[in-house]
C-alpha cells in the first residue's frame, strides 16, 4: 500500500465515529437528531427475550461460565443451523461477547506477520483494524465495478499481483453495500480457495435479512469459517452475543485467546440468546429499503440496490467540489448534520470510497421520510 494510502486508512474507523459522537453532542444540546450513520435498529428486543433475561436473574444465572459460551447456548446454536440444514458440532462453536471479538481471535489465530489477507472492498471498518494486530499485509480488492461483489476472475487476477493470500474476508449480506452473493457466486469464490487452499473468514451477521436464508458458506467449503450475531437479527445489539463456526482445531486455539483476554459470556444476556433462538428473527425493512431507492432513483443518485442489509451505499460525486461547498465524504457529513441534523456515514469510513454516504434504514419509517426530506433540502445548498 502506498505511504499516502497508509495515511488515509489511519482515519478510517474514526471518520465513522467522529459524526457519530458530533451527533450525539448536538442532541445532548437538544436538537432533534435522525441517526442514520449508525447499524442500530429501533426496534426492541421482543417481550419474550427480555422475560428469560428476568428470569435468569430470579434464577440466579449471574455466575461466571465456559469462556465460549456454555453448553445450553451451544445447543441452541446448534439446533439454529439445523434448521438450515447445516450440521455443526459443540466443539466447533465459539461464542463470545458479540462476533468482534470472534473475528479478532480467529484473525489472531490464523494469520500471523507476513502473511496476506484480502478484503474486498468496501468493507466493515472493524475488518482492516483487526487484520492489521498481528503485523499480516491487508490487500484490498477494489469490487465498484463490479456491483460491488468479489468476482472470482478479479480475486485471480489480485492473487496473480500480490501473491496467495491466508485469509479471505467475505461478508454477505454486506456492509456497507447491502449486495448479497447468491450460491453460485460464493462457490466460484471458493473454487479458487481450495486450489491455493486459503481460508475464507465468511462473515454471515445480516443473513436474516437475505433472501437464501438458508445457505451458509459452512455447507460449501471445510476451510470456511462463519461469524454471525445476534445483535441485528433479534434486535439486540446491547445484548452483545455473537458466535463462529470453525473446526475444532482451530475453534481450541480460539478458545484459548478468548479465554484469556474475554473470559466467559454475560450469563444474563446467554439465557435471553437461548430464547431467542427458538424462532428466526422476525425484522425486515423492505418498506424503508423502497423509501430509500426510490428517493435516491429520484434525485439521479448512483447506487446498487441493496439486498439482504440494513444499509446503502451511494456515489454522491455529483454534489461534491463545488467551488464552496463540502469536497469530501467526511465534509458531506459533516454538512449534512450541520444543515439537517442527520447524521450519515462517510464514505471514506469503509475504504477509498470518499464520494460515497452510507445510510442504515433501519429507522422508523415516518422518521425516515423526514430524514430524507431535510437532507434533500440541504444537498440543494452542498450545490450553491
Ligand atoms: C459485518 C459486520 N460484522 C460484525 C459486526 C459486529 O456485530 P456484533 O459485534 O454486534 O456481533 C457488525 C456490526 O455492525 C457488522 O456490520
């Protein structure tokens, strides 16, 4: 990666944060701010899961418990994938508080200095912070040509350049895109790894809200390893519960780095987990999906139509570099918080993407509409 490219990756996972906490501020000062930066949705957590975490408590479910999570959770776990027809075993499970800390111990666990990983690009900021802990070459595939999915001849052609890599990191549903990768996809994608024999980290946290519910890159490939939550398809981003499905000798080594620097789950948040799985998760936001297209339709606005997410991503060139106006995504942001009090994601938060705005639709419909409108208002002035 070029020095100049190093610099700017420096700010990647704070451009996010900083509009973020600018939002915050502004509402602490009593202004009516729309959150559309951040992958929270507004709906609560269902009656039925917050009862068993009361419930937990009454019952004196408040001590320490196995590091990746304990036997009960494991088996609901379990019985979740069997109902997509994917057969796991307890010893291939680690569970820990939310799936970042899974991604970080398995990233610890397989790739060491030197090594290479792949991103396609854009990305979940967390990704490149994560790879980057043990000193292995981050190398991202640039997918906006592409409908922004991973093609096999692409990733052929970054292996020819940059050499194999040790870990591939796919993400469908993605964020911040939305695209989903349909079977055929993913297994050209893994025809690939099983010639260089790299394992793919496959990052499944939205799959509730695709339409192949029931495929797991774990059916396709023995070297896959699948992080998931339970934070956006339960409505439980506080509850921080989250999982990956791994061999067993890999998922051991795991256990241990988690064991040591996250010890065991919150044994409150577990039982309410338990429950939840008895059913899949009950949210979609198609309705705000169509708002949103056809706003951005409307107003010439380049973008993919997302699929199974929570998220847009659209080019917003088109209102960038006026002589006065904002000349980057960050600045757009910033502008558009200032002027409309909505707080929207930059671009640059999830790589090289400095004309782009991601927007979470995962709001109140009504709200939503009223976001729109403000920012519509505003954009008329990023012109002027
Ligand atoms: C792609 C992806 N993976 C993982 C996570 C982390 O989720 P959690 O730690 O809440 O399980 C997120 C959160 O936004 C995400 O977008």
């Amino acid at each position: 990666m070029a020095e100049n490219d190093r610099n700017k990756y420096k700010a990647v996972s704070s451009a996010l944060e900083l509009i973020f906490l600018k939002a915050n501020k502004l509402e602490k000062k009593g202004l009516d701010v729309i959150h559309l930066e951040v992958g929270d949705p507004y709906k609560p957590t269902l009656d039925r899961i917050k009862q068993a975490a009361k419930k937990a408590i009454d019952s004196n479910r408040v001590f320490y418990a196995p590091a990746s999570g304990s036997d009960d959770l494991k088996e609901a776990i379990i019985e979740k994938y069997r109902r997509k027809q994917c057969k796991i075993c307890f010893e291939e499970i680690v569970a820990s508080h939310g799936s970042r800390p899974v991604i970080s111990g398995v990233l610890k666990v397989l790739a060491k200095k030197g090594d290479k990983i792949f991103i396609p690009a854009p990305f979940y900021p967390s990704f490149l912070g994560l790879s980057k802990q043990n000193g292995a070459q981050v190398v991202l595939v640039d997918t906006r040509n592409y409908g922004f999915k991973l093609k096999a001849a692409e990733l052929q052609k970054k292996i020819n350049e940059m050499g194999i890599p040790k870990v591939l990191i796919l993400n469908s549903p993605n964020n911040p895109t939305g695209v989903e990768y349909d079977r055929s996809e993913m297994e050209k994608i893994c025809v690939l790894a099983r010639k260089y024999d790299f394992w793919i980290i496959s990052d499944e946290c939205y799959q509730s809200f695709s339409k192949n519910k029931h495929f797991t890159m774990r059916q396709i490939y023995s070297k896959a390893i699948v992080i998931d939550s339970c934070s956006k398809e339960y409505s439980m981003t506080g509850w921080r519960i989250g999982w990956g499905l791994m061999s067993e000798d890999i998922a051991a080594e795991v256990k241990k780095y988690l064991g040591l620097f996250v010890s065991s789950l919150c044994t409150i948040s577990e039982a309410a987990t338990i429950e939840a799985f008895k059913e899949d998760g009950v949210y979609n936001y198609e309705v705000q999906k169509n708002i949103i297209c056809d706003w951005l339709d409307k107003k010439r606005i380049d973008y993919v139509r997302p699929e199974g997410c929570l998220y847009v991503f659209p080019d917003f060139s088109n209102y960038l570099k006026s002589r006065n106006g904002p000349q980057n995504s960050l600045a757009l942001s910033e502008f558009l918080l200032k002027k409309s009090q909505v707080a929207v994601a930059p671009g640059i938060a999830f790589g090289d993407y400095d004309s782009y705005l991601r927007f979470c639709f995962c709001v109140d419909e009504n709200k939503f509409k009223e976001a729109l409108c403000r920012i519509e208002k505003s954009l008329v002035k990023a012109l002027i």
